[in-house]
C-alpha cells in the first residue's frame, strides 16, 4: 500500500508540474534499496511503463542499460557508439541506445543515449539490476541520500529538502561526476569523487596518493604486502596490479565535519563509497555545484579488515594479498583455492569467486568448513574456513 501511495504522489506532483510550471517546485522521495549489503543504492525505474531496478551511480557520467532493456522497450540503437572508461581506465566501445519515456519515482526524464552492455555483463548479471542511473541525469537535480530510511530524494533547490542553515562545500562536477572537496589532517585539501557504485568500506586512493600521504605523515599505520589480481572490478572486467596496502588516515574532513581513522585502501583511481552514507545524510547540489554532509549522532566508520584476498587468474582462484601476519606462516601469495566445503572451483558460482568472505560464507557450512589449497609446486594442504575471519 505505501508503495503506491508513493507512486500515485509522485503521478500528483509530475501533474502539477506539467500543468502548472515550475512555480510549485519539485520534492519527490524514492524509496531504494541496499545492494552487497547495502553498500550501492538500487531504485525502480519505468520505461514505457515497464518497470526495472537501477543502481544510482554518482561516479558513472552516463546513464547504461541492457540488452534486455533494449530488447524489451524496443529502443532504438543510435548510429555512433560511446568510448566507455569504466573505474580503472579500461576502454571498450559500447552502442547506444535512445532511451524515451523514463520515469524515476514518477518524474519524466528526457529522451538520452544511454550506453548498451550485454545481460551477461557481470555487474548486471551478479547485481541483478538492469541498469545505472549516471550524471547525465543527477546533474538535473539536488540529490539527497537518506541511508536511515533508506530514501533517496530528488528537488529542484536544496532548500525543499532541509529547512536551516547548512555548510556547503564545494563539489566539481567535471563529466556529470561529483567530486567533492576534502582536507586532511594537515589543512591539505583535495578533490574526492562520491561514487555512490563504490562498495568498498574504506577510502580508495591510487599510489600516486598513497604516497603522498605517507611522506606528510597522514597514515598513522601501514600494512603493505605484494600482491597481483586484486578484487577490484569495474565495468569492463578485473584489472591486474602488482601491490596494495591498507592504511588509516587520522582526520579526514568531509563536508565540514571531521572523521578520525579512517581506513584506506590502494586501488587504480581515488574515491569515496556509499558507506559515507552510512554516517550522514549527503546533499549533493549538482546546478549549484556544492554538497553538505550532515553527520549522525556518533557515527562511527565500520572497517571491513579481511586478513585475506583472493582473485581469479586466467581458470584458478588465487590468494593474492594475506594481510594478517599469522596466516601468512601457512599460505602464500599464488597459493590456489581449489575447494571450500563441498564446492569446487568449478562449482562456484562465479559471482563469489573473488570475495573470499563471502565464499566462505556461501560454501562453509558448520558441517564442512574445510578449505583446500595447492602451492604452485603441487603440494596440497587444508585450513579451516574461521582461520580467515
């Protein structure tokens, strides 16, 4: 009942608009949904009237559907292609298709070329989602993210969304994408995209960035191992790289408002996930070019410490970064995950391949917890699933 409450509002408000101009502004909350445990936010969306689940991406500048999509709605497939860099510099060349008569919450879209990607692409395959709201439509709006009721809120000024005097920050929409400026611990300050498709629980920073913040003193410790094929993927498949590290920062301000030990993590390029969510609301004010954060009352970063990773290299299931010192007496770097529980390599679902917690907790039954490993030398061992978590 309160879904279509939601939806006949929104048909109310859109109506209002339509007929009367913009004088009565536009408010409309769109209630989403958590993915990867609640990590990437995922709304309803309609296509001539037929309805399919987004992931509402503020580090993608471009709105992305499915074949599916395509083939349901009949879309017509543009004459040019898009060059596509996803997360990790990775390019492919990807069709378009003229995407018409798109509704978010009950709010027209106009008519865009939304980027084309196969149904067996693995984001959409493994997320179970049938497309990516991008830039090209969030610049539009004010956006709030609400992560205690799980709303997502769409208005034409901030000030329909929050009553009050708030601190604006400022926030570079360069491509559609929102970065937003932050200081650290020593006044430096800095450009940091939101990427609200980003499901790390920590800060991703590249090494240029790692650097720096370890010759100024910013980290307060440092965990550093070698490593190849690390669990980071972005639209086009798995980049490979040749070391990592964990870290904290001791203050990172965002919007105004200081965080202290905050988790970092090498990746290919510098960002800031949906977890920020979890500690505040976030308004990003993308025709106004500026964001607030509004912390919560004692909001705490919750840090995911894996003590292993583990990645797919060409057909085999491969530990390539141990954190914890302890493990790393039994295993190595290259060793191969060839069984958890009763499940083979060949028998996973490939969707948990690469998220070793989440193998083990897919595979590791209180009945059968065993892992099974080969060193490249042949030589076969076991460990218990619990000695990783």
């Amino acid at each position: 009942m309160k879904r279509i409450y939601l939806i006949l509002l929104s048909l109310c408000m859109v109506f209002s608009l339509c007929g009367q101009g913009k004088s009565k502004g536009l408010y409309i909350e769109i209630p989403y949904k958590g993915l990867n445990n609640g990590r990437i936010p995922v709304i309803e969306v309609s296509i001539k009237n037929m309805r399919y689940k987004f992931i509402v991406d503020t580090g993608s500048p471009f709105t992305s559907v499915t074949r599916l999509v395509v083939d349901e709605c009949q879309l017509s497939i543009a004459d040019d292609t898009r060059k596509v860099i996803d997360v990790y510099s990775i390019t492919n060349e990807q069709p378009l298709a003229i995407v018409e008569h798109l509704r978010i919450g009950g709010i027209p879209v106009k008519a865009l070329q939304a980027q084309v990607f196969d149904n067996n692409t693995r984001l959409f395959r493994c997320s179970g989602v049938d497309g990516i709201i991008g830039g090209d439509i969030l610049k539009e709006f004010v956006v709030k993210f609400d992560s205690q009721s799980k709303l997502m809120i769409l208005a034409d000024k901030a000030s329909r969304i929050t009553s009050g005097k708030l601190e604006w920050k400022k926030m570079a929409t360069d491509f559609s994408k929102s970065y937003c400026w932050v200081r650290l611990n020593n006044g430096a300050s800095d450009e940091l995209l939101f990427d609200s498709g980003n499901e790390y629980p920590r800060i991703l920073i590249d090494s240029a960035a790692y650097q720096q913040c370890k010759e100024k003193n910013l980290l307060t410790f440092v965990e550093e191992e070698e490593g190849y094929g690390a669990d980071f993927k972005g639209l086009h498949g798995q980049i490979l790289f040749h070391k990592q590290f964990r870290a904290l920062i001791a203050e990172f301000n965002f919007g105004g408002h200081t965080l202290r030990n905050i988790p970092v993590q090498e990746a290919p390029t510098t960002s800031i996930g949906f977890m920020m969510a979890d500690l505040g609301d976030i308004i990003l004010d993308y025709p106004r070019k500026r964001y607030c954060f509004i912390p919560f009352k004692d909001c705490e970063w919750k840090d995911i410490r894996n003590k292993a990773n583990c990645g797919v290299i060409g057909s085999n299931l491969i530990i390539t970064v141990i954190w914890d010192k302890e493990l790393s007496r039994t295993i190595t770097v290259g060793d191969r995950i060839t069984q958890i529980g009763d499940q083979t390599f060949e028998n996973m679902d490939d969707c948990y391949r690469t998220r070793l917690n989440l193998l083990l907790e897919q595979y590791a039954t209180s009945g059968n917890s065993t892992v099974w490993f080969e060193k490249p030398n042949g030589e076969r061992y076991s460990l218990p699933a619990e000695a990783f978590l």
